[in-house]
C-alpha cells in the first residue's frame, strides 16, 4: 500500500503553495457560511481555558480566517499567520467585513517567526498534515505558548488511507456511500481537487502513521502536560478486528498544556529568566498588587481549597472556618488580582483557579523559598 522509496516524490512547496492559493476564493465562500454556525468556538474554548477573557492567541495556517475571525469576535487579541498569499488576502477581507482587528502575517510554519512564550494558546487547524517535518515544526510552534498556555491541534488522518489497510477499508466505506472521498466531502471540494492535493502531502510523513499519538509522545518529551485527544468524527465507524471491534477515527483534537517546570526543555523568549529580569512583563507595580493577594494567610488557604475544585462562598468559609462576608471578601481581591475566576450557577457564584498549573507553581516556588531561607 505504501509507495516504495523510489516512487515517493519529493515535497512540493510552491506546488501546494499555489494549490492554496487558487482554492482560496472558493474557501472564503466557505468561511463566510460558517462564521454564522461558529458558536462551538467558544464551547469547545472554555473546555481548555474556562473562563479567560482576552486572550493573546495565534493562529497558526489560518486559511481564510475562520478561527482567527472567531475568536476575534470573542474578544480575544488574534495573531494569524498564513503561507498563502491568496487565502491571507481572502481573510483579511473576511475579517474587514466582520469589523474585527486581526495581525495577519504571512509565515511559514516550517519556520515561524513568531516570538516565543507570547501566546495563550496557540491553534493549529489542519495544518500539521501539510508540512514535511512536521514533528520539528510542533515541537518550534509549541514554544510559541506561554507557561501556562495551551497548544491545540485539530487535524486528521486524511491520507492514511494510502498506508493503512484499515484505513484504505474506511475510505473504501465512504467512497461507496457518499461517491467521493470523506475528506473532499467534508471541505466541500470537488474529488479532483482532493485528488491534486492528495498527489501533493499523501506521502508526507505526517501522513502515513496513526495521529496523534507521535505529536502527543513529542509534547510529553517537552515537558508539556495535560495532553488530551478527542475523536472528533461527524460519521462514526468501525471495523472488527482480531481484539473485537475497533474504532478507525478520522478526525481528532490534541490539546497540551506548556508548564512552567518546561521551561528547560522550551527555552528562551519573553518568559526565559534573563528575560524576565531585565524586561519584566508586568510593571514592578502590577506584579506588587499581585503579590499583595498573596499577603493574606487566608486568600493562600482560599487558593489551596479551590485547588481541591472549584466552591461557592459557603463551603469555603466552611472549610477554613471565616465568616461569609470575609470569605467573599478575600475571594474578591483573588479574583481582582487575577488568580480565581467566578461565575454565576443558578442563585450561587461559583469561584475556581484561573490557571491551575500558574498557581501550583506560583505556591510551589514560594514554598522553595521558604524552605531555603537564611
């Protein structure tokens, strides 16, 4: 099934460069029907970052702008990046018309030149799947995040049906019931269409193997953390195999959490040491209130309760044994500094941390410290 070494072709850049580009009036039609179905953004959003607001986010391959847009509308402060000359010049019309401020850059995500540590979350939407090395380029986009941020992967298994009996059964399956590819029928393109891109990435070595599972065992060797996969198929199917049967999913989401503790293995930028010390991010102002949350026994209590999971006021004066009015009190100047978010859950406010793993590190480090005081 899969080509011998003598039959691969080498990768085509300008070719796919120019394949995007003349498909890009076509997909910002596309784009623009489907920003009106685009509420999933912000579901799907709020499961990694709940509660976060302004958020610093890349969008890495943007097409036409359909996340970048997206998120835009939310809020967020949006940096999108594209290769293609034509689709970024589509979604920058698209984003003109939706009356939002996107920096769109054109850049290769082979070799972005984005800055390190400046994102809250960065989003690779069907992009991994159209690079040469794509592992290497994850590894150089992953450091884009801030500690703390997020890495989200949408992609799929697209042309693995050119190297994967299983694979080349499912796609066979398809074939049959709708009279074109899965994929051509899911970017609403025509089958010659799939078949020139197919000729151009299906023997990318992003395509021949059983993702996620190499991009998630490269971010666990980062250092990220909570790495999750979703299967995110609109048609289910299975096939029986000799363990019973199996699952072949297409589509799938990938979402990793830069940790501070990976700062040894995604080095430099804003959030690197030298960084910090000569060009803090924050006034020594900013940073004194925040640490002026952290002054009171009680809010550093607060916060190790909530790590517990998230509470309304009465449980937590409850457990730490303050009167309500205190309780909410103290949870009100965390919440001012940004360490704990609220929201409204029938007649109660349910409070939570904000960024688990910044604040675990944040008491961590501040227990070093201590420890290690003369």
């Amino acid at each position: 099934m899969e080509p011998a070494p003598s039959e691969r072709r080498t990768f085509d850049r300008q070719g796919l460069i120019a394949f995007w580009d003349r498909m890009a009036p076509s997909y910002a039609d596309y784009t623009r029907m489907y920003l009106g179905r685009n509420r999933w953004v912000d579901e799907r959003l709020q499961v990694i970052l709940p509660g976060m607001r302004n958020l610093r986010i890349a969008d890495i391959g943007t097409g036409c702008g359909f996340l970048a847009v997206s998120y835009a509308q939310l809020g967020h402060e949006v940096t999108a990046t594209e290769i293609s000359r034509g689709m970024l010049e589509q979604a920058r019309g698209i984003a003109e018309e939706n009356n939002v401020d996107i920096d769109f850059v054109e850049d290769d995500a082979c070799d972005t030149h984005l800055e390190e540590g400046s994102y809250d979350l960065v989003v690779l939407r069907d992009v991994l799947c159209n690079l040469p090395d794509h592992l290497p380029a994850l590894c150089r986009l992953a450091s884009l995040v801030r500690p703390g941020g997020f890495l989200m992967v949408s992609d799929g298994r697209y042309f693995l049906h050119r190297h994967d009996p299983a694979y080349a059964r499912r796609d066979a399956y398809f074939r049959m019931k709708y009279g074109t590819s899965e994929y051509a029928r899911m970017l609403q393109i025509r089958q010659s269409d799939f078949e020139e891109l197919e000729s151009l990435v299906g023997d990318l070595g992003a395509n021949s193997s059983r993702r996620p599972f190499p991009e998630a065992e490269a971010l666990f060797g980062l250092g990220m953390n909570n790495i999750r996969m979703r299967a995110d198929d609109r048609d289910d199917y299975a096939s029986l195999t000799e363990q019973g049967p199996c699952r072949f999913p297409l589509r799938f989401t990938l979402t990793a959490q830069r940790t501070y503790q990976s700062e040894r293995f995604l080095s430099g930028g804003k959030n690197s040491k030298s960084f910090l010390f000569s060009n803090p991010i924050q006034s020594p102002e900013a940073l004194g209130e925040q640490f002026e949350a952290l002054s009171s026994p009680e809010r550093v209590r607060i916060l190790m309760h909530l790590g517990k999971g998230p509470s309304s006021v009465r449980p937590v004066a409850e457990a730490l044994g303050l009167s309500e009015n205190k309780a909410s009190y103290h949870l009100g100047i965390l919440r001012e500094a940004g360490l704990v978010t609220a929201h409204r859950s029938g007649r109660e406010v349910v409070y939570g941390i904000k960024d688990e793993s910044a604040v675990e590190s944040l008491l961590g480090i501040m227990s070093d410290v201590y420890d290690h005081r003369r």
